[in-house]
C-alpha cells in the first residue's frame, strides 16, 4: 500500500526487513545478516503530522497496549 510521510496527519508504517533489504540496501551477506538481526522481522515507521500531540499520544498508547 503506497503511501506519503509528507501527509498532514500521522502515520504508523510497518516495514519488513525482507522489503528494506530487497528495496534499500546494497549489501553483501554479512552486512545483511548484521542488520536483520539488529531489526529483526522489521521495523515501524512513524510520521508525526500536524495534529494534536495529546490526540497522537492517546492513539499510540491504544494501538501499544494490545
């Protein structure tokens, strides 16, 4: 699903390791193996836009507590 980190509002992205390494890097097996086991399974992505700090607090700590 495509989406913009420029947006306005905020966003909460997950990113395999499989895509960052397929789509990103560059690297040999060794620097691979390093990084997949630094990020394990992979990462989120966290856009933070314009609203209101106590409105994106209350959402992450919903979406954090399950």
């Amino acid at each position: 699903m495509p989406f913009s980190l420029g947006h306005h509002r905020s966003l909460v992205c997950w990113i395999s390791t499989d895509d960052i390494e397929r789509t990103t890097f560059r690297h040999d097996e060794e620097q691979l193996r390093r990084y997949r086991s630094y990020a394990g399974d992979g990462v989120f992505r966290l856009s933070v836009g314009i609203e209101a700090a106590r409105d994106i607090c209350r959402d992450l700590d919903r979406v954090l507590a399950r």
